[in-house]
C-alpha cells in the first residue's frame, strides 16, 4: 500500500466508533477520568487505552496526573506499610497520608479540575496502573467518594478495596465481582488511528515504493526470564533479514529500553548496507516511540516473547503476527521453572503455581490456539504474505482496552454497592 493509498484508506470510515454523549449528560459511565501516572512507559500504555475508550463510550475528558517518586525505605513505609491502611482510613486520616508522601498536590489538582467543569467526585474515575500509583487512585477516590480503578494487582492492597480491577488472567488473579481477567494486556492501540500513524512513520522513514510488502520487528530485551543477546540477533534475526530480501519486503524495526548495547551494535551491523531496512531505531538513542506507526504501515509483525504489551499491542492492530522466541536467563531459574511446569502437567501442583516463562507460555499458547499470533518458525519465511494487510479483515479481534471499558460503563451504578460505598 502506497503512502497515499494509506491516506485515502484513513479517511474512510475505519471503525464503528461509539458517538460521544454530551460532557455533563447522566448516561452511565464517568465524566472525568483521572490517570495517576508512574511515568512507566506499560503503564501508561494501559491506562491510556482504557480511559480512551471510555471517553469514547462517555464524552469524558482525561487529566493525568504525575504520582510521586518515592523510593527505598519511604516507599515501603509509606506505600506498603501505611499504604494498606488506606481502606478503613478516613479523609483525615488520607489527607495526612497524601502530605507524608507528597501527594497533596494530587489532591488540589483534582479539586480545581472538577470544580472547572462543575462535577463532583461521583462523576470521576481514579485509574491507576502499577504499585506505586494504585494507593493515590484509592486515596483520592475515598476523598471524593468518587470511584477507582486499578490495572494488575498491587501488591500492598491488593484489588479487593478498589471499585474495579483489570488484571491479566496469565496473573491468576481470584475471581471477585469487581474483577475482569483480560487475556494479555490492555493497551492504546486504537485501530482506528493505526492508518493516519502509518503514513505518518513513512513520511518520516519512507518505504520503496516498488515494494510488495512491510514487515515490522519488534526487539525487547532482558528480563529476570528472558535474554536477548548479540548471539541471538544473529542467530534469530539474520534469517528474517534474508527473508525481507528475498520477498522485496521493507523492513521497519525498533528495539526497547531493555535491549541491551550489545543487542542493539548487532542489529546496527546487521543492518548495515541492506537498502530494504528502511528504519532502525534504536530505543537507547531515540526517544521517538514508532510502534503505532509501525502497527498501521507492516502487514507482518515479528515481535519477541519477552513482552506481553508488545505482542498485545501487535495482536490489537490486527495484523499477522510472529512470536520470536528468545533465550533464557539463569540455568537455576530454568531449572525450578520447568519442573514446576512438568507438575502442573502432571496435574501434580495447582496451574496457579506457574511462574516465569512457563507461565507466560500458557498465554501464548491460549492467543495462538485462538489465532491471534503464530509460533516463529522458518517455514513463516518461506511464505509470502500480503502487502498492505486490513485493519478489518475477517478473522479474530482482540481490543482488551476496550472490552474493559464497555465493563466499567455496565457496572457504573452498582460497583459502590459491591463494595460498600
């Protein structure tokens, strides 16, 4: 697909995108969605999507907000000790908690915030993702007699006291009435948008125009589980390098924060001098984040197992998509990971007791059964794909974004009474 087919496609009607309802209408749903932000980059990712679509499902505005940095000793008192109090906790009790950690200022940007748009705390969500932004949602929620949201478990309270939990099901989260178990990781990937970001990555890197088709690669990097050395580039990535040539495809490519120097210098020189490697950036040289762009200009996504967003992100765009496995850390770690794997098996150990890789093969095998992705293997090189793949072709969709809004919109008047408010 040419940069002004991509254009011409954008323009068309890409999506049924729910109609906005007036800013202050009494339709269910909040009018106003606060973020509290940790700044992690994955994070963000999944409170962005959520409150997206829920400002697409209700017309509400989204106001982020920074939480506080606080580490080492203060952060465990604070956060984890005084942290789990915040439930019974009163608003005296919360505002003397929100001045030992910083956060009053939360709590008078939220003020001046609904009191511009003439709302009370009934009609705010508090979203947060991650153990450190968790507590505020919960805090200012309780203030306001608003309602909280918050994505993966935090460790400390749990997501027993918040109105509604989003957590991975690969987490084994215990079902509870507030609780969606999303398969991956919600994300902000709007399908919708994925056209514009497209043509807009290739007028910045531009593809040949002769050619027949795009393919993105998507490098993470080391984890406690996963590694992705120089050995493994060579290895895993030269082979698709080859491939791309060979089928006169482009290739887009983009690495990680975790992507380690060595990782990266391999992928430099392997894509020295090869003309059909239109774009390679290197994430520790280029704050720029092309993924989106990436998702809407590739027909084919080759994205590594060592991140659940990622591949989230790639399977939410719609495309083709390849798991890359990568090598593994700790032969220790290895060790106790696969035999615990074996007994669960066997049927010997609960599946709950899964860990490290194992249990996030469990996901990948679920999301490939459904068809969402494809295990990597040589003979997916020898295949030709198609060029400009639809946003919208048959076949399985997966939005958990989405899904979770349309949840949190159903339960708006009735998640206070679960949980007592």
């Amino acid at each position: 697909m040419s940069i002004g087919e991509a254009k011409e496609a954008f323009s068309r009607d890409t999506q049924d995108v729910p109609q906005q309802r007036p800013a202050h209408g009494r339709a269910s749903g909040p009018l106003l969605v606060f973020i509290l932000s940790d700044s992690i980059r994955g994070h963000l990712s999944q409170s962005r999507g959520i409150a997206g679509w829920l400002s697409r499902f209700t017309g509400a505005d989204i106001v982020e907000i920074d939480v506080p940095r606080i580490t080492g000793k203060r952060r465990v008192e604070l956060l984890k000790v005084k942290g789990r109090r915040l439930p019974k906790m009163n608003s005296c009790d919360i505002l003397v908690w929100l001045d030992e950690t910083g956060g009053s200022a939360l709590f008078d940007t939220m003020k001046r915030e609904l009191a511009s748009r003439k709302l009370t705390g009934k009609d705010a969500l508090f979203l947060a993702a991650g153990g450190s932004a968790a507590p505020f949602a919960l805090a200012l929620a309780k203030m306001t007699r608003g309602k909280s949201c918050v994505l993966m478990t935090p460790s400390a309270l749990g997501t027993a006291p918040f109105d509604f939990a989003v957590v991975p099901a690969h987490d084994r989260p215990k079902l509870t009435p507030n609780l969606l178990a999303t398969l991956g990781a919600p994300n902000a990937i709007f399908p919708d948008e994925l056209e514009r970001k497209g043509w807009e990555l290739a007028e910045l890197y531009p593809p040949v125009e002769s050619a027949e088709r795009r393919w993105g690669l998507l490098v993470g990097g080391d984890d406690a589980n996963y590694a992705v050395t120089a050995d493994w580039v060579r290895r895993t990535i030269a082979p698709i390098f080859s491939a791309a040539a060979k089928e006169e495809a482009d290739l887009y490519i983009t690495t990680s924060r975790r992507t380690t120097p060595e990782a990266e210098e391999a992928l430099t020189r392997l894509a020295a001098g090869r003309s059909h490697v239109r774009m390679l950036l290197l994430a520790s040289r280029d704050e720029f984040n092309p993924v989106a762009g990436m998702l809407g200009l590739c027909s084919r996504l080759f994205v590594t197992e060592d991140s659940v967003s990622m591949v989230s992100e790639a399977i939410t765009a719609g495309r083709e998509v390849f798991l890359l496995r990568t090598d593994r850390k700790g032969k220790l770690r290895v060790a106790l990971q696969d035999l615990t794997a074996w007994l669960v098996r066997r049927k010997l150990l609960p599946p709950g007791l899964l860990w490290g890789k194992p249990r996030f093969d469990a996901l990948f095998d679920v999301l490939e059964r459904r068809g969402f992705l494809k295990e990597m293997q040589p003979r997916a090189l020898r295949r030709s794909s198609a060029g400009g793949a639809s946003l919208h072709a048959d076949g399985p969709v997966l939005n958990e974004a989405r899904r979770a809004a349309e949840w949190i919109v159903e339960r708006w008047g009735e998640s206070g009474k679960d949980n007592g408010k």
